[in-house]
C-alpha cells in the first residue's frame, strides 16, 4: 500500500481525532453513526453533547482545570 492510499488520521492535542471521511463509528453499545463529512473529528474527550462526534465542547474552560486558575 502506497502512503497516498493510507487513510489520515490526526489527533489535536487536547481536542478531537481527525478522521477523512466518510467514516461509520461503531460504539461499545451497537450503536453506529456514519457521517459523510470530508473530514471528521471524533471526540475524544467525551464532553460533546453530540458523542462520539466532537462539537467543540473541549474549548471550553472547566474551572477546575490548572489552564482556568489565575497566575497570581
Ligand atoms: S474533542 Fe471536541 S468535544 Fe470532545
């Protein structure tokens, strides 16, 4: 197999792994999801309203994340 014929596969530091699509996700519970997308970010860090897709939910600050303490 060629690098060219490899499908990518990219994972973002602290968000979502990117997958070129179309891609079908298979969950633990049987469930399927397809999605026909170019691109497509699986989430990783299981905080997405729309599981197992990423819908940008890592962005957010938690509070009690080190990142959301101040440098005083
Ligand atoms: S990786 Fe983006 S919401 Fe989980």
């Amino acid at each position: 197999m060629t690098d060219a014929a490899r499908r990518r596969v990219r994972v973002v530091q602290g968000g979502p792994i990117m997958i070129e699509g179309p891609v079908r996700i298979e969950l633990p519970d049987g469930s399927v999801v397809d999605s026909d997308r170019f691109m497509v970010a699986v989430c990783a860090c299981r905080r997405s309203k729309t599981y197992p897709l990423c819908d940008t939910s890592h962005r957010r600050v938690r509070p009690d994340h080190p990142s959301a303490q101040g440098s005083s």
